[in-house]
C-alpha cells in the first residue's frame, strides 16, 4: 500500500478557497435565473460541505440550511460502512416539490450524496435537487447524475486516483486537494483506507445508521 506524506497533499489557502466558492455561485446564480428556480433550502452534507454551503446561503439570500452529515467508518483494512449521523429534513417542512441544494465538499465516488439524495426523496418523493461540489472527482464526475437535476463543482481531482499521471497533466489536474481547515493527519488515514481516530468516534458511529458497505 502506498504511503502518503504531507507532501502529496496541495492544501488550498484561503483565497483560492474563496475563488472556488465565487465561480461555483456565478454558475449557480446562471443556471437559477435561466431556469427561474426558487431554492426552498441549502442542505450541506456535514463536514465538508458547511462552509461553501453557508457562503451560498448568504450570497443566494437564503435563510433555511438542514445540514445531513454521513461518515465513512473502516472496519479492518478492506471493508467501510457509509453511516448517517445526522439528518434534520422531516416532513411537512415544504411543499411536495421542493427544491435543494445540496452541497458537498470534497466528492469523490459519489456515495455520499447518492445516498443523501435517495434519503430527501424518501421525504420528498418530487424534490428536486441541485447539487453542488467544491471539488470532484473526474473518473466519477457523473456518478451521481441520474439522481439529480444539475451538478455544478469548483475543480476537478484525482482523489480515486484511476487517472495516470500523463491524464492527469493533459486535464490539469494537480495533487490531491484539502480544504483550508482541514488536516494533514486525517487526510492520510483517509487515503490510506484506515480509520482516524476521533474523540466522539465510539459514541457517534453508535448512536448513527448504518446505510451501505462497500469493499475495497
């Protein structure tokens, strides 16, 4: 297994973040006046998406954000379980056609929001759904597009790594990204298929519902 080191990692600064975040809301505002949408809410997917989801909320004058939040816990060194720890949308809160956007930080198989969509529809059968990436994945850029209206995201990654080198420098595509808050010690645990150690691991993974199980 390939070890990682800081150096593998290209971590945003600020600004660049806020350039990310400023490109993403010009193709959201775009595509809302073109399409004349009204967003009923902004639904971050916790944690990666609060920041850029609550950059939207304001600049998009928008008061309602329902967070959902799910995690990846790795059981051994080839199994992980998706599991939901939070999930603050309930019935009666809209009419039956609402309309979200949902938005996540760092996407890469596409997981994460598939089952976060299936999740609202179960509560809102009509919904519809905009969802927003800060960065994405490109093997699995489309991974989640049966499931929702429109995808929009601030770059492209390599974080699966299924691109060559030789892919990677005709795309553009760098190292692997971390957002400005996050940490180098988490990032590689991720990466490298093991579970970091949280200080509310035991009692969250506990109290949380367990969605689906993929191998690795």
């Amino acid at each position: 297994m390939v070890k990682y080191t800081k150096n593998d990692f290209d971590k945003r600064s600020w600004q660049e973040y806020a350039d990310i975040m400023e490109k993403i809301l010009k193709d959201v505002q775009k595509y809302i006046v073109k399409n004349k949408i009204k967003i009923d809410a902004i639904v971050p997917i916790l944690r990666g998406g609060n920041v850029l989801g609550t950059f939207l909320a304001y600049r998009l004058h928008l008061l309602r954000i329902l967070p959902v939040q799910y995690k990846y816990f790795f059981i051994g060194e080839k199994e992980a379980e998706l599991r939901q720890i939070l999930f603050t949308i309930e019935k009666g809160m809209f009419n039956n056609n609402p309309t979200f956007l949902l938005v996540e930080g760092d996407q890469c198989f596409g997981n994460t929001v598939i089952t976060a969509v299936n999740d609202i529809k179960k509560i809102f059968p009509k919904a519809k759904i905009l969802h927003i990436a800060d960065c994405l994945d490109y093997s699995y850029r489309d991974s989640a597009k049966d499931y929702v209206e429109k995808i929009f995201y601030g770059e492209y990654t390599n974080h699966c790594e299924e691109l060559s080198k030789e892919e990677c420098k005709r795309l553009g595509i760098g190292k692997s990204s971390m957002a400005p808050w996050e940490n180098y010690e988490e990032e590689i645990a991720t990466v490298s298929g093991k579970q970091f150690q949280y200080i509310d691991s035991e009692i969250t993974k506990k109290q949380s519902i367990k969605k689906a199980e993929f191998k690795f």
